[in-house]
C-alpha cells in the first residue's frame, strides 16, 4: 500500500514539473486529494525556489507594514521607504495592514506583474475577534467553553477578512496568562492549558476551514511563542522567568495542539526566555517547533521584535539580530527592514547557511500555495464579493449568539434576574450603557467607531418597562498616552445627583459598569484592577439609596470588585461583547437566554493576590493551622481564596451533581468518570460540567486540580443526563523537566463540579504505564 502510494506521489511530481515548465499557468495547483495536493505543492514549491535568487528568497522573508494603520511603534524616519523599490524587486514576501480589496490589489498587482517571477504576497492583519463584524474580545469568547460557537466565529472572522483582501490573520493569541494586570489576557483563552488548547484549536479550525485554498478561509497564527503570558507582574513586554515544568506543562501545550490541527503559522514573541529572546531562541522555534512538532509552516517574528534583540543586549548591532534571528528559525521579519538588507550579506560571509534561507522560502511559499494564490493571487480581491460580504445579517447572527453565550452570571441573589418584562421601572447608569464604541474592545482596526449596539439600544427594545438613563461617571478610555484622554475629565462626579435621583425611584436599577475597550489589549498593562475612575464611588452612591442593583460589568480582564461582590444582589460579567454587545445583554437580562458562561480566568479579591489561579501547586504548608499558628501559606490581610474561580458562573437554571462513579481499567487503560447531572429547576438551562484530576505523588509535583475535560450540556426542566468522560494517558501524564511526555501510575483524585471549586471527588489508583 505504501509502495504504491509512494509511486503514485513521484508520478505526480513527475507530472507536475513537467507542466510547471510548459505553461502560463506553471504554479497553478489544483487537485482535491490531499495528498496528491501536498506532493504538488511540494514540488511545484521546489521548482520555483530552483529559480530564485538568493535575494529572492531573502525577499519572501522580508514582511512590510501597509500605508496606513500602524500595530507598533512607528518605523524611524526614511525607513520602509524603500518599501515600493522592494516591492517591485520581488523582495517582499508579506504585508500587514494593507486591507480593503482596492488596497490589496494595489500591491497584489506590483507582486504579480511587475516582478521577476510574480510570486504573490500573503497579506496579513490582526483579525483578532473579526473583521467589520466583532465578536466578544477572545477572553469573554472563551467564557462560553463552547468550542462551536468559537469556531463559528472564527468562521465568520475569515469570511469577511477574506472577502476585504486578507488571507492571513495573526490569531488565535494562545498564550496561557495567570496576571490580570497584563492587557493582554482580552486576547487569550485565559489561565488554563487544557481549556486553552481546546480553545486555539476551535478557532484555527474556524479560520483555516478544511481546505485552506477555500476562499471563505484564512491561514490562522498561533502567537506568541512563547511566554509572552508571563510578563512579569503583569507589565507588557516585560522579561519572562519561568522554570521548565510551567514551560513545558502549562506554557506549550496550546501551542503543540495548535500545531497538531494544523495551524500554518506561528508569531514568536517580544520576550526572553531564560534570557534568550524568543525570536532569537534556537531551542523555541528550531529545536521545539519545527524538529520535535514537526511543524511545516513558517515563524514571523513579532513587530521589530529581531531589532529589538539589540535592546535586550543581545544582538550587539542590526546584522547580528538578523543573523541570530534567521539562525535560530524566525522564517520572516515583521518590520525591522533587517533580513532584506542583512540576510544576503550574512551568507557570503558564512554566518547564515544559505540551506536555512531556502528552508524559510521554502515554508512560505508552501504556505502561499496552499491558500491559492498561485491559482488566482487575486483570489481575495474580488470587489464584487466583498461588498456583498462584509456585514452580513448572518454575522451579525452568529456574533449575537456567540455573545450571550460569553455572559457569565457571576451571583444573583433573590433571583432579580432575570428581569420582568412590563411595569417595571428600569433606571440605566454608566457611561459605557450608552456606548457604541468601547464594547467593540481592543484589536478592532477595520471596524468603524460607534458601531456597537449599546446596553441602553439593546434594553430599549423590550417594550412594556419604563427605562430612564443618566450617565453618572465617565470611563477612563485607557488612553493615557493619546491626548483623547485629556479631553475626559475621569474624576468628575457632577452627574451622581442625576444618577441617584432616577435610582431612587426605580424597580430596578441596571448599572453599566467597567473598562472602556481601550484599557486592555496590548501595551495597556494596569497596575489596579478595579474600576476605573470614580465609578466605584457612583456605585457606593447609587447603592446608598437603591439596592436592588443589577451590576453588568464590561471588561477584558478580571477585576478585583470585592465591594461588589459583597453588597450587590446581581451581578453580570458581560465583558466587550464586540458588535451585538446590547443586544446579547438584554437577552440575558430578560431571561430570553439563559447564562451558560463560565470564567475562564479567577477574578481576584485584590490586585495583591495576582497571578492567581485554580491549578496551583501544594505548598509544604497548605492547610490552615490551628488558630493561632502563623507559619503557614498564606496572606495576613486577605485569604487565599479568589472572590470568584475559575469556572464559576451561574444560571437562572439550577444544576445537581451526583452518583460520581470512577473506574480505572487497568488492562483496557482507561479510566472511565460518569455522574449525573439534574436540572433541578423549572427552566430550561445550559451548564458546563468540569472534569479535574489531581495526581497525588509524582516525580515532579503537580497541580492541586487540573482541568482534563468539559461538556456543554442542555437540560430540560427536571431532566437528568449521566455524563462521561474517558481518561487516557493523553490527559493522566505529564512533561518532565527534560519536555519528555510521561505518566506515573500511583493515586489520582478526580474532582468533578460546576467549577474548579468541584461539589464531587473520588480516587482512583492508575497501574499501568505509558506506551512508548
Ligand atoms: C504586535 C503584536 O504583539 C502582535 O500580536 C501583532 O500581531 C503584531 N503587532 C501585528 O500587528
């Protein structure tokens, strides 16, 4: 069988060469099977780098920022503009922020008919969360832990980008973060690997689609790698320091699972890691990535992170970053103008081997043929589809539904929600309930300002109850560093009279409260995370003469809102829910969806107790002592405890978990969970059921719970389901400090619950070992 396929592969490449040297049509790939497809595109791969000079190559390596939008600093005076020299030489591989179909085509056309041999660009952009259309901010889209409804919206992220000219995204951002203080976690899947690794590989799948030359898709990038997420406390682009068993164990794993879906790209990232910077990490992106994964797609190093080797002291100059940055296996450089005017030198002079250039074009154009764009480099410039495409009624569907689904409803006490519909009097306070911009969150460059429904439009349409408004407070916008926020005076309390007066006559009182969509994403880095400004003084005020608040929180990250939790009946983490925000929050609010979300990162009591997270390891003095004793593991002002864990979330609905039974077959290895699960109430309802395991003694300690299985599972009033989940030795094992997969038979526990603090345990003893 293998024979013949072999044979099979050598006539097709035969085949292929042969036409690649007759015809007009010499890089066009088209057959349906993919691993003839592959073979092609192999050899069609090799015959095109057998032409190219090693400037060529160089130039497939070099990536430039577009015209317009910038995604890092501004490049110095005079550099880049050599970009339309370049250009037209065939020294450019990539751009980024070059979008709109008219624009694409613009530098498209000078790849394809003005140089040598008209390889086309792959264009890239942040479609972090869509294109036009927004979905929530990635932290809130995991909240839902409905893998779906993530990938649907990856979907739809694709579609749209690809119909506006763009065939590559730098997402999904798969970095495990544990510091809310780090602006980047809206970016992420949060805290957890496993979580995190189900999660980057919904969206890749959403992006890439089965057939990447499908023009509805996009190649997806799986950043940063790696450790970005560690910035230590919380501060972006700060030094990473972590040891090998959170590297290996908690780190990678998203990025190895990216990798087994077949994600085609990989970003490195601005960190060190045992002080060598990612993008000139040998051991990362050579030794990991590509030797021990196997990857076959290519490294673009993040914006100017290879000139930035310099100001991490380790390249001494520009020539030396390229040539550690080519060495160690950053295949294209993001906006340092380095490899085009450094790699070619560095060859003659025998610090990079030519074999590694041609290895880097050689991924790159692998890449560019699976999309297509040998077949038709305009496959995405048709301006036609892209005015048909962009906003259509069915994105604004998919985001609406994938919206609620993010909405974790963190308490509710006497059931004031949800709320009733008719003669209620509602009064709405916040800046952000009448904002049509902030729930549209960072990352979102193509989508025009004003563009989300707010809280305020979404509730208005529920007719019968009377909604009354008053700003009470402005938000920060996070700004600091743009003049916008001086215009925004954030300590201004002169609407707090308005506020409280509506308050005090109203039924309810619904206050939007939180971060404006500026204050996360990159650089926006906090060192409080509480609420900004004087809002939280406006609630204490409102409180004072109301209390029968519903508190809807927008923001991406974890806040600390002890207050909140201690003396607000209601409470709705609804995040920046991106373009149906209002719509999906008066959804919930009126009961018309009933929250199924669940945090997929711990929201701590204060900034103090940050990084905070459900898997930590046992300390040598866990458990508190007798009163009195002091040296134990633990704060003297605050508990060790989170205000809410990871996993937390409630529904209108009630769930009971029981009759947790665990059987480890020791001959079949599998060990086999089941429980079941009630809706003990009177509606229909969605809950998340969460499978941990604790491996009690093993050479290298592990965690006091780990997450190793979930399931999204829908209840019919007073239904009961039994749940199971198989365990093998893909979830049982572990990495050692060597990053060797092992496992180690010996005592587990297995907690199961409604979050990662779990209402059910039981034990089992693992006796068999890993196969080799
Ligand atoms: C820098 C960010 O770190 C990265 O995630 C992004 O994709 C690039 N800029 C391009 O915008």
């Amino acid at each position: 069988m293998k024979f013949r396929k072999e044979i099979i592969i050598i006539l097709l490449v035969l085949v292929s060469l042969y036409s690649c040297n007759k015809s007009d049509d010499r890089l066009a790939v088209s057959s349906n099977n993919s691993d003839n497809k592959n073979a092609l595109i192999e050899s069609k791969v090799e015959d095109l780098l057998s032409k190219m000079t090693l400037e060529e190559k160089i130039g497939q390596m070099n990536q430039y920022n577009g015209f317009w939008d910038l995604t890092g600093p501004a490049p110095s005076e005079g550099a880049g503009a050599k970009k339309y020299e370049h250009l037209r030489k065939g020294y450019v591989g990539s751009m980024l922020n070059v979008r709109g179909v008219e624009d694409v085509m613009a530098v498209q056309k000078i790849a394809v008919e003005e140089t040598r041999l008209g390889i086309p660009l792959i264009i890239g952009f942040d479609v972090i969360h869509g294109y036009e259309t927004l979905s929530p901010i990635p932290l809130a889209e995991s909240a839902s832990w409905d893998l779906e409804a993530i990938k649907k919206s990856a979907e739809v992220a694709a579609e749209e980008a690809a119909a506006a000219g763009i065939n590559w995204t730098f997402a999904p951002m798969v970095d495990i973060s544990r510091d809310a203080r780090w602006g980047r976690v809206m970016e992420g899947a949060g805290e957890d690997p496993f979580l995190g690794s189900r999660i980057a590989e919904a969206r890749i799948k959403g992006f890439q689609g089965e057939d990447l030359s499908d023009p509805k898709t996009i190649a997806a990038c799986a950043k940063h790698f790696a450790g970005y997420g560690f910035a230590e406390a919380g501060r972006d682009y700060n030094t990473v320091d972590v040891g090998t068993s959170t590297l290996y164990n908690t780190i990678l794993p998203p990025f190895e699972a990216s990798t087994r879906i077949g994600v085609r790209t990989f970003m490195n990232s601005f960190n060190e890691l045992n002080g060598i910077p990612a993008t000139g990490n040998k051991f990362l992106q050579r030794d990991i990535l590509k030797d021990k994964w196997n990857f076959d797609g290519f490294v673009v190093s993040d914006w100017g992170s290879i000139t930035e080797m310099i100001a991490h002291g380790h390249a001494k100059d520009g020539k030396q970053a390229a040539e550690m940055a080519a060495n160690a296996g950053s295949d294209m450089d993001m906006e340092s103008y380095l490899y085009v005017e450094e790699l070619a030198g560095l060859v003659k002079e025998g610090k990079v081997d030519e074999k590694l250039i041609t290895d880097a074009a050689r991924r790159i154009l692998r890449v560019k043929f699976e999309l297509g764009l040998f077949d038709d480099p305009y496959k995405y410039c048709d301006l036609d589809r892209e005015k048909a495409t962009l906003g259509k009624q069915e994105f604004h569907d998919a985001v609406l539904d994938v919206a609620q689904k993010s909405i974790v409803l963190l308490k509710n006490e006497n059931n004031l929600l949800p709320l009733k519909k008719g003669n209620q009097k509602i009064a709405v306070i916040g800046a952000l309930a009448n904002d049509k911009t902030s729930p549209l969150g960072s990352w979102r460059i193509a989508a025009e300002d004003e563009t989300a429904v707010s809280v305020l439009e979404g509730l208005k349409q529920y007719n019968g109850n009377e909604i009354v408004y008053a700003k009470g407070a402005d938000v920060s916008t996070g700004e600091t560093v743009f003049a916008k926020e001086l215009t925004i005076n954030t300590k201004d309390k002169s609407g707090f009279a308005e506020a409280k007066s509506i308050a005090k006559t109203a039924d309810v009182v619904i206050m939007v409260l939180g971060e404006h969509g500026f204050q996360t994403g990159e650089a926006r880095s906090r060192t409080e995370i509480d609420l900004p400004g004087v809002q939280q003084e406006l609630l204490e005020e409102v409180y004072s003469v109301n209390k029968n608040i519903v508190l809807v929180l927008n923001n991406g990250r974890p806040l600390a809102l002890p207050w909140a939790d201690e003396h607000v009946p209601a409470i709705v983490e609804a995040w920046q829910l991106g373009t149906q925000s209002g719509n999906a929050i008066a959804k919930v609010l009126y009961g018309d969806y009933n929250p199924s979300g669940k945090l997929p990162m711990s929201f701590p009591r204060n900034v103090g107790q940050v990084p905070i997270y459900y898997n930590y390891k046992s300390t040598g003095r866990p458990n508190e002592p007798a009163p009195g004793e002091v040296f134990w593991s633990h704060y003297t002002d605050q508990s060790n405890t989170p205000l809410y864990p990871f996993g937390h979330g409630l529904s209108y609905s009630k769930f009971e978990y029981s009759d947790l039974s665990v059987q480890a077959n020791n001959v079949e290895k599998t060990v086999t969970v089941s429980f079941n699960l009630k809706n003990d109430s009177k509606l229909k309802g969605k809950e998340v059921a969460q499978l941990y395991i604790q491996d009690l003694f093993a050479s290298v300690t592990r965690p006091v719970r780990e997450l190793k299985g979930f399931e999204l599972v829908e209840l019919e009033p007073g239904e009961e389901k039994r749940i199971e989940f198989a365990l093998t030795e893909e979830e049982l094992g572990f990495y050692d400090n060597e990053g060797n997969y092992t496992m180690e038979p010996g005592e587990f526990k297995v907690y199961v619950g409604g979050s990662s603090i779990t209402v059910l345990e039981d034990k089992f003893d693992l006796q068999w070992e890993i196969s080799q």
